[in-house]
C-alpha cells in the first residue's frame, strides 16, 4: 500500500480531518443560533402587532401574550373594553391603560384615557390626577385641556373647567363656539360664561365669537352688552371678526343696535369716512372716495356677466373718485350691481341726489337710482329718471317718503329691462356724489326698536 494511501486511512488522520468540521458546527451554532432566536422573537412581535391592530378583545389578549412588554397593547386592550358594547368593563379599562403608563408614563394619550375610564368608573380622584399628568407632557395641546374641561363640567366642578376653557381659547380659539355650546348647555347663564372663561382674556377674538355666538342662539341683548365692553376696550380687530354680528343685526331690523356698532367701528378707526366726506350725507362714502367695505352700512357691490364695474376712474365729477359701469356686452337683462344698506326714521321725508354721465347707452332703459324698503318692497319703490345715450356730469334727484315701519332703506344703482327695440344695453355709465338728505327733522323714536 503507498504511504499517502496509509497516512490517510491512519486513525490518526481521519481525528485531524474531523477537527475542522466540529469547528465549523459549533461555530455555526454560535451565531446562527441568536439569529434565530432573534428572527423568532420578531416574526413574534410582529404578529403581535398585527393582532394589536384589532379592538377584538381575543385578538387583543392573544397578542399580549406573545408580546406583554408593549404599553401599546394594554393601551388598545384598556381602548376595547371602553368601546366594547356587549363587553363594557370599566375597571378592565382602567387595569389595562394604568399597566399601559406604567411601561411608558411619557405618553400623552395613555394618561388621558385613563383619566377617561377612571371617569366612567366613577373615580374621580384617579380621573383628576390622570388628566394632570396628561397636560404636564403636552399643556401646548388644546385637545387635552378641552378634555380636562369638559371632565370637570361632567362632575359638576365648574370653577375647577374654567382655568382650562380659558386656556384653550388662547392655543386653540377653533375651540370657541365648541367651548360656548358646551358651557351655556350646562351653566345656562351667559353672564357667567362672559365672566369666568372671556373677561381676562387679551385677545379679542373670542370675545367677538362670543358675540356672534350669542346673537346667532337669538340672545340680542346680552350680545350688545358683551360688544359695548369689546368697543370700549383698547383692543384692535379687523372688520371681518364683526361682520357676521352686524349683519345679523341688520337682517333682522335691529336698527339702533346696527347703527350703534356701526358708529363704534367708526370710532375705533376700523371704519373710516372719507375726509371729503359731507357729514350731512345719510350715505356712507357717497363721492366713491374709496375702496367700498362689501358690508355693514357701506357700499355692496357683486360682480355681473357682461359689466365691468371700477371705483378707481380718473374722471370724477370732483375730488377723487367715482363709478364707472361699463356694459360690455349687448345684453337686455336686469342689472343691480351696487347697492347701500342706509338707516332711516319711519314715515320721513327723504332727498337723494347725484350725478351721472354716459357713453353710447343704446336702451332705453338705462342705469338709474332706485330706493326701496327691502323689509316692503311694495311700501316703497322709488325709482330716478334714467341715463341713455352721450351725455356729461349733470345733477338729477328723487324724493320719497318712507313708509309708516321703514327702518332701512336699500339706496341701488339698477338697471331695468327694457320692453323696447332696440332692448340691448351698451355703453358707459358714470356716478359720483350721490347724497341723501331728511327733509324733515328726524323723530327719535321713528327708529324702531330700541338700544338695551
């Protein structure tokens, strides 16, 4: 036999050619073990996370046993037994969201549903001392003070939700009317609401939802009151925070009211008159001096197919404005784009005067002046002579009498249609220093209503 062919059948031989196998193994098992207990434990964690997702309470507890380490879990365990209908067990909840907060006491949410299910469980002590340690981790969070709010409310604690309305409307104020629904439902007293959640606060924007709030539930009078505080204050505000409240108040014929507000955003500077302005005009920036508001006692205007309407025309009949109409395309409809909501006493004799000028009007029915009473359309209609074809600035009035409830009048540049060859309306139309005088002595008391 040749001597490698001994050397390799030897004992000797085949112990040393074994060696490096055992290595092999027991180096395989020295890390592929681990890897799979570590693949294991994750394909485990990941089936439980899966049945994590459900509200199903088997689901739920057969995934906390593969994974009882996870907050998460006994936080959708404690989530199941609070919204389960069949298997409602508050104190389960309660068991389960505490066991959450205490593998993880940094999460917001495990501390305020347990609050909520400490609640439901009827301890308050528990419930009081949860929602705490929830705004500790997140008092920048309108959600959890809403929550704590409402908490108190529930439990008949009101001075204890007041600090927290408070704060909610000044980091969260889209809570606001959510706020004002929930406290006048079960304080039924706006004073007080006025007083313990708005009275301190240094933004206005609350007080004025509040305001608008009040006046929409049809509480008129105390909504004044609240507004007369906002417009004696130093505060500062735009227009649109009160144009639903003034609005309101005209819509319903709140005359004294309306006027009163009107007269308060005009001393405020929020409304500003023109300097040109004649203060014997009953008409708010009758010259077009400046861009109208769109509200309140101002000009309205709309825009309308075929017309081209301007404030800012460079050929006034004085000072530094007028309007300009421009009918575009040949059309026989009804036009009203322009209008003014004015206050006035019942049964008074009115004045309204202007100027016009035109281009190429082709109807005969062109743009004019009308007034009515849009509470009485058929108590009063009054309508100026029209506009039509070229002419230059020249002066026309109308005088009308207001009827025996008018308190507001609706003062409208209007164009009719025509019933006439050739129907069509064309052309340019201008309109500057439009005016309306009393032309007898106003009656106090022919505004109707009253001032609280």
């Amino acid at each position: 036999m040749p001597r490698l062919l001994r050397q390799l059948s030897s004992p000797n031989t085949l112990e040393l050619s074994l060696r490096p196998r055992r290595r092999v193994i027991v180096f395989l098992m020295a890390v592929g073990l681990p890897a799979l207990m570590m693949a294991a434990a994750t394909i485990r964690i990941a089936l439980a996370a899966t049945l994590g997702e459900s509200l199903q309470l088997p689901e739920l507890h057969e995934a906390l046993a593969l994974d009882p380490s996870n907050p998460e879990l006994y936080h959708q365990l404690g989530l199941a037994y609070v919204s389960s209908v069949e298997k409602l067990n508050e104190t389960e909840a309660v068991r389960h969201f505490r066991k959450a907060t205490e593998l993880n006491p940094q999460v917001e949410v495990y501390w305020s549903d347990l609050a909520s299910a400490c609640e439901l469980a009827g301890d308050n002590v528990c419930a009081d001392q949860a929602f705490e340690r929830a705004l500790k981790l997140n008092p920048m969070t309108p959600d959890v003070h809403w929550i704590t709010a409402n908490h108190y409310l529930r439990t008949s604690r009101a001075n204890e939700a007041f600090p927290h309305f408070r704060r909610l409307l000044e980091i969260g104020p889209e809570y606001a009317v959510s706020t004002f629904q929930v406290c006048l439902r079960t304080l039924h007293d706006p004073e007080v609401i006025f007083q313990e959640v708005l009275a301190t606060c240094q933004d206005s924007k609350p007080k004025l939802a509040y305001i608008d709030f009040l006046s929409a539930q049809g509480d008129l009078e105390f909504a004044y009151k609240v507004w007369k505080q906002v417009a004696s204050s130093s505060y500062v505000f735009s227009l649109s925070l009160v144009k639903p409240y003034l609005e309101r108040l005209i819509d319903l014929g709140r005359t004294p009211e309306a006027v009163s507000v009107w007269q308060d955003l005009e001393h405020l500077g929020i409304v500003r008159m023109s300097t040109t302005e004649n203060h014997g005009n009953l008409l708010f920036d009758g010259g077009f001096e400046q861009p109208p508001l769109n509200a309140g006692f101002d000009w309205r205007y709309r825009a309308l197919p075929y017309l081209s309407l301007d404030f800012s025309n460079i050929l006034p009949y004085q000072n530094q404005g007028c309007l300009s109409l421009d009918f575009t395309v040949k059309q026989n409809d009804e036009y009203e784009p322009l209008y003014q909501i004015v206050p006035v006493g019942a049964s008074n004799h009115y004045l309204l005067t202007a100027y016009a000028r035109s281009e190429a009007i082709t109807s005969d029915s062109g743009p004019r002046l009308r007034v009515v009473d849009p509470a009485c359309p058929t108590c009063l209609d009054a309508r100026s002579e029209v506009t039509v074809g070229t002419t230059c600035w020249h002066p026309f009035s109308l005088e009308f009498m207001t009827g025996a409830k008018t308190q507001f009048i609706r003062v409208s540049v209007w164009r009719e249609r025509s019933r006439t060859f050739p129907s069509e309306i064309t052309g340019r139309f201008w309109l500057d220093e439009v005016s309306l005088t009393a032309l007898s002595p106003i009656d106090p008391k022919s505004l109707s209503g009253s001032i609280p």
